[in-house]
C-alpha cells in the first residue's frame, strides 16, 4: 500500500502505508515533516520517496539529501539528481545556457523546446537553473564556497608546539532561546589557524553549567597534550547583549595560564560585535580558508568529535549573505550575514570568525598577554 503525503499536520496524522511520497519535497516545513512523515518512518518496512525540484541550496529538501549517518558517515537517503547542466558549464557560471546535456531530456519532452523556453526565460535565471536544469538556486548567497569547506575539514597532519598560544573563541548564547553555547578552539601556526577542539550546549542558559563546560574544555586541552601544559589560553568572549564576558571572567579568573580578552578602549572584557565587524570577520576568514591557512586537526578535542565536525560543516555551509530591499524611498537596502535559515543556527561559524578576527587584531595591535 503506498501513501502520498501532501496535506496539513492536522489531517495526516494516524495516516500510514508501505511507501511515502513526499510530493514538493523543497516546500515541505519542517513541523510537518518531523511530526507526520519521520515517525511513520520507524514503522516496519515504510519506505520515503522525496520528489522535488531543487529550489535552493538552504531548504529543507537540501538538507535531506545531505545529511549522513553519524556513525558511518554514509548518506542518509539514496539519491538521484538529474541535472541538465555539464560540470565545465557549472564551473565556468555557465549552467543557464548549457546545452549539452539535452539528450537526458525525458523522452515526454522536446530538447528543442528546451532551448527556446531558455531564451524565453533569460531574465529569470533562478528559474532557468531549478527548472529546467535541475540545478538549486539561491536569492542567498553562501559565504564560504564549497571547495574551501572541504579543505577546512579534509585530515591533515598536525604537530602541537610547546607552550604555544591557545585561542578560544565562546558564543554565550545570548541570541535567543534556540541558541547554543560554543566553545571554540584554536591555534596559530605560521599564518595558519588550526581548529583543536570545540563543544556546544544546545539551548544552554545556565552559567554554571556553561562554566563547566569552558573549565573541562580547557583541562582536556593541557591533559591530551603535554606540550599544553603551561601554554597562555586567551579567551575571547561575545559581549552584546549583557555581561557574559565579565561572569566568565570571574568564575574562571582562578585557571592558571588563563585570561580573558580586554577590550582596551571599551575597558571591558570580552569583544563586541556589530555589523560591520561580522562583515569584516567573515571576509577574513573567507580569504584565509581560500588560501588553505584554515583547518581542523584530526585529533578534535570534543566531547563529541563526529558531531561537532558536522556541526561544522553544516554552518559553514548554510552561512549566507542575506539582501533585504528598502521598503520606501527613504530606507536603504540591507546586506546581513546569518545562518539561522530553515531551523539552523550559527553559533559554531560565528564563534570561529569572531574568534580568528580578534585575535588576528590583537596580534597586529601588539595586545596579546604574556605568560606569568
């Protein structure tokens, strides 16, 4: 028996059968999805059938087809993408005008067609490339390509240096209730940052715990690597909305070889963050993983190192420049940078590009402690 699946929460539930078909698979919300389809989905042998065309590289569909099994790094579903766009065309920013894949055209359509309604849509490029191409458009443009994402996260030999700097970066979930505590950390190796360790509470609003969190995170660090022991950890964290910054300092001011970044002309701790420093940060940070100077070593210190390297990867490839037009003649338009698109979130991304523009910064500005 088969079941196609295409109406609201409230007359699906109860529903169930042998196949689904999830018919628009790129327009389903995701309340509807985690509600309705994936508990019918642990009923004997039910199997899901997601069709779709690609609409966006940040949508619920998207994220499917992605996702992998955490413990085998498998995906998670067999796909099959048609795309009627040749990979030198897609290279070169030339999918819209393809041609050369016309011969995988369904035999219900005509390829002649095909490119007369391409001519008819060259305004509409989004349209020409979901449609007609099979390819994912996006009204919102990723910050970090996924090339350089792969680099980042490709294993690579790491050697840790005696006594050298450790930077760590904290996101104190100060941005809403569906935000995370990121702890974030890193060295600085000839040019090069290297991501050593990282660990998040998901919805985490209480100190003590997140405190915790912070001294273990440290502890692990210096224990895992004796050549850490009395290495200068320099802690940068996000101050926005409250005093964060100062309550971290005060819990863990009795750490040794520890202290808290100084905003010098703030004369306050931690690092503040405004739009243009996020702008900043990310261009930063875009530069350097083109130039491979950014990567995670293969021994991340986590408390959970499978999960954390796609958290990663999910964030840094969900983050994206965002264009709000102006709604009359007197406002102006609006670039933002965010990641929290479709139920995801950006604490990892932000706590990294924070983290490795302030402490570039103060290296430039001769700001960095010295060991007691």
């Amino acid at each position: 028996s088969g079941c196609s699946v295409s109406a609201g929460i409230g007359t699906t539930k109860g529903t169930g059968g042998d196949i689904l078909i999830l018919e628009e698979a790129a327009y389903v919300d995701p309340g509807f999805f985690y509600e309705t389809v994936a508990p019918l989905m642990i009923v004997g042998n039910t199997t899901l059938l997601a069709i779709s065309t690609l609409t966006s590289e940040i949508n619920f569909y998207t994220r499917l087809i992605k996702m992998r099994d955490q413990s085998t790094g498998l995906p998670m579903f067999v796909t099959m993408c048609i795309e009627l766009a040749c990979a030198q065309c897609k290279e070169d920013g030339k999918q819209t005008e393809c041609v050369h894949l016309l011969h995988l055209v369904p035999r219900w359509q005509n390829s002649e067609r095909h490119v007369r309604l391409k001519t008819i849509m060259q305004d509409r490029p989004d349209l020409i490339q979901s449609e007609l191409a099979g390819l994912a458009f996006d009204s919102l443009q990723q910050a970090f390509r996924p090339v350089d994402i792969e680099r980042v996260l490709a294993p690579r030999r790491f050697t840790p240096e005696m006594d050298e700097m450790i930077f760590i970066s904290i996101d104190p979930a100060a941005g809403g209730p569906q935000s995370d505590y990121c702890v974030l950390s890193f060295v600085r190796q000839r040019g090069a940052v290297k991501i050593i360790g990282m660990d998040t509470l998901p919805t985490c609003k209480e100190p003590v715990k997140q405190f915790a969190l912070l001294e273990q995170h440290i502890e692990t660090l210096r224990r895992r690597h004796i050549e850490w022991l009395e290495s200068m950890v320099y802690i940068y964290v996000e101050r926005n909305l409250g005093f964060e910054a100062e309550h971290h300092q005060r819990a863990l001011e009795h750490l040794p070889n520890t202290k808290f970044r100084i905003d010098m002309q703030a004369k306050r701790v931690g690092m503040l963050t405004t739009q243009s420093i996020k702008h900043a940060s990310c261009e930063l940070l875009n530069y350097m993983m083109r130039e491979d100077r950014v990567s995670v070593i293969p021994e991340l210190t986590s408390r959970d190192p499978a999960g954390a390297r796609a958290k990663l990867r999910d964030q840094l490839e969900i983050f994206s420049y965002q264009w709000k037009s102006a709604e009359t003649v007197f406002q102006q338009d609006r670039c933002a940078l965010s990641g929290k698109i479709g139920g995801m979130k950006d604490d990892v991304i932000m706590a990294l590009m924070l983290g490795v523009y302030f402490s570039q910064l103060d290296r430039h500005q001769g700001n960095m402690p010295v060991s007691a």
